[in-house]
C-alpha cells in the first residue's frame, strides 16, 4: 500500500470515495457560469471582493458560502433559505444519476491541473488515512459548522491530495479519458483560469477507481477547518447518515504537482511604526524601498538563511530577519521536531504574536489572513494596519511533518490551484 509516507503500520485503510448526485447551475438561468463562482470562502478579500462577487451575479455562490445578515443565525438562515429558493426555482439542480466528477483547471501560463471529485467516508486523524498539517480555529469550525447544519449542504469541495503511481494509475487513466470527451460545462473565470467538469457514472469504472483510491492516503491541501467541520457534524448524527461522508477534491501530485504559496497576515490597528519599535534589538530590520515583486525576492533570499518576514503598510517594505537566538530560546516550543521550530509560522506565531506583538492569533479583530500578497499590503495601508508577509513553506516538509502527525501553526500554507466554488454542490438530502 502507497501510505503517501505515512507508516504502513499505522494504516488501517485507504481512501473511501463514493459518487453522488452533484448539484449544479443551470446555465440558461444564471448570467455565466463564471459570474456564478467563487473562490473558497476563506480566499474572498471582505469587503471588496464580496462585493464585487455579489454584484457579478444575484446568484452567485457566495450568497450561500459567505451570507451577509446582522447575526450568525441570520446569515445561515439566509443561506438555508437561498438554497432552497435556488432549489425550487430551478437556478440549481441535481444531476439525475450520481457520479464522480472529473475537475480540470488551466492558467494562461501552461499550468494544467486534474482531479476527482465524489464524497470522502471520514476518519479519526489516529487512522492516517486523511493527513492534516495545520491546526484549526475553534470559532471558525463552529461558524462553518453552523452553515453546514442550516443548510444541509456541502457547498465547496475542500482540496485533497495524494501519490499515485502518476500516469499509470487507474484514477489518472480514467480522467485523462473523460478530459477528452465534451465536458458537462466550461468556463474561465477573472483570474484567467478556465475549469472543465465532467461526470462518470459507469458504475464498473466507479468501480475501479474506488478500488485505485483505497491504495492511498491523502494530504490536506485546502480546506482543514471544513475537514474538522465535517467530522464535528458526524458525531452529532448517528452513523450511517450522509454525514458520513464529505466533499472533496482528490489530486494526485505525482502527475498534477501543486503551487504552494504563503499566508499572509493583517494586523488591525497597529501601524507599522509600533510593530517595528517593538522589534528592537530582537530582530534585524531593514528598509527596502523597492516594488513589492523585488522585496519578495529579497525575502526569499533572506529566507534560505533563517527566519525572515516583510513588514508593510506605510508605504514601503521593511525586512525582518535574524532573530536574537535567545529570544527563540525562550519563546519557541521544543517538544516538536526540528523542521517544525524552524517555521517561519512558528516564529510568527511563537515569538511575534505571542510575545513580542502580543496579538491573539484567533481573534479576528487583531488579526486577519489574506492569501492575496497584494491585496494584503493594500488594506494595511488602507486601514492603518501592518502587513506581515510569508515566505512560503516547501511541500516536502510540510508531507514530512504530516506524516510525522505534527501540524503546522494555523494558515501556514496555501496549496492551489484552489477548486472554484459554485461548479458542484452537494446537498445531503439529494
């Protein structure tokens, strides 16, 4: 068995994907496909980016993934209540058999990516047969747990992957198969990439591919709070149920490798000034008057050699780097491995936030994560805030650490291309 490095001995099975019956746009009631979706929830710079989503279309997904109202029981009320307006009028319906979906994504610069998508039989972290590398926020699993109660939905598959045995695999075979035959629907999005979805439904080469899949163990990529959030609406309801299950989005990295990126923190009303003084004597600090494209280079320089951060938000670019050892001495937990110490997010989290800066890493008045490097310097400078920019972790640590059972601090990583919400839907009722 391929246990993705995971130890054999800890494995007591693989990976259960199961059809279902998607739910999906109707293109002749909606404006476009692409008017329609979304990035996943926690990708939406809020504000601006919903309200630019909710103008492109009065359907669009984040009326459902991301609700507006005064209170949380209002916003998944509305939800619930969208849905089940959408449903009866015909903006989304379901498919009339269930299938597993291929999903292809493509940019403008030659990056193809393929997966499948069906519903995950859940697991215990103790199985191994689902890896996560970060930890999670309590309060956001409870906020998107109340969503998937309310409206009894999963709404955006949340992004697996796994080793395959690349173009030679059953999985692999079978999509790039269905990749050139006419997809259920196609579309290309803002940001330029285009997305193809198609259905099987024979249910021998289900069959097989169920059979390919149970080899492996996947990776968490995307989506660690909704996994902790499917697997805290499986224990409210008494097995089996369709809770059992949860919508993803495998891909197998042998053949289709994954971008990893960093995320990106915003500090609410603390001015870069105040951040910076604070560092004093404990960090080196050096102002970079360049494009933000040449500080991220800086950053990565500095970022072969040890701990490094970009600090902006008053216009112009401050590197951070080369802690005080004693500070990290004191401040950073050694009860983890080594590559775990080292983490610029451990750092972050251990040393800056907690000590230096103290700043709640959960309290979303504080502190906000934005994956957009951009958009992040723009509203600290917009807001008065500062900036904390990340040098993105190699994916072979963060497979090592998994399989080691060691997570990562919270939104450390940012794999993608990200699974666009809104092509398929599933409603646990269907």
């Amino acid at each position: 068995m391929n246990t993705a490095g995971h130890p054999e001995a800890t494995a007591r099975r693989g990976l259960e994907l199961t059809p279902f019956r998607g739910l999906r746009y109707d293109p002749d009631r909606v404006g476009s496909l692409a008017a329609v979706t979304s990035p996943p929830y926690d990708v939406v710079v809020r504000p601006d980016g919903l309200h630019q989503l909710q103008s492109n279309d009065p359907y669009n997904i984040v009326r459902l993934i991301l609700p507006q109202a005064t209170t949380p029981a209002e916003r998944n009320e509305q939800a619930a209540r969208t849905l089940r307006g959408w449903l009866s009028e015909g903006i989304l319906t379901a498919d009339p058999e269930p299938g597993l979906y291929v999903y292809e994504q493509r940019d403008g610069a030659g990056l193809l990516q393929r997966g499948i998508i069906g519903t995950l039989l859940l697991s215990e972290p103790s199985e191994g047969v689902v890896l996560p590398h970060e930890d999670v926020m309590p309060h956001v699993v409870a906020d998107r747990a109340a969503l998937m109660r309310a409206t009894s939905a999963n709404l955006e598959p949340l992004l697996l992957t796994y080793r395959g045995n690349g173009a030679e695999s059953v999985t692999t075979t079978a999509i790039e198969r269905m990749a050139g035959q006419p997809p259920l629907l196609a579309t290309t999005t803002e940001d330029g990439y285009s997305h193809r979805l198609w259905s099987i439904t024979d249910p021998s080469e289900m069959a097989r591919i169920r059979s390919d899949l149970a080899q492996h163990q996947a990776l968490i990529a995307d989506g660690h709070h909704r996994w902790a959030t499917y697997r805290r609406l499986r224990a409210e309801h008494p097995s089996p149920s369709a809770w059992d299950h949860g919508l993803v989005l495998l891909v197998d990295t042998a053949r289709y490798p994954l971008r990893v990126r960093a995320i990106h923190r915003l500090l609410h009303g603390v001015p870069v000034a105040r951040s910076l003084a604070l560092l004093d004597g404990l960090f080196r600090v050096q102002r970079l008057d360049v494009p933000l494209a040449d500080a991220l280079n800086t950053l990565a320089d500095s970022a072969c050699a040890g701990n490094a951060f970009l600090l902006a938000g008053d216009g112009t670019f401050h590197l951070v780097d080369r802690p005080d050892p004693d500070l990290l001495s004191r401040t950073v937990p050694t009860d983890r491995p080594t590559a775990w110490r080292t983490l610029d997010a451990t750092v972050l989290h251990a040393t800056l936030l907690a000590h230096v800066w103290h700043i709640p890493e959960d309290d979303p008045t504080r502190i906000a994560y934005i994956h957009d490097t951009a958009a992040t310097v723009e509203k600290a400078e917009r807001d008065g805030g500062t900036a904390v920019l990340m040098h993105p972790v190699r994916e072979e640590v963060v497979r090592e650490l998994a399989r080691q059972g060691v997570t990562m601090p919270r939104k450390s990583t940012s794999f993608g291309p990200k699974p666009a919400s809104g092509l398929v839907l599933r409603a646990l009722d269907v």
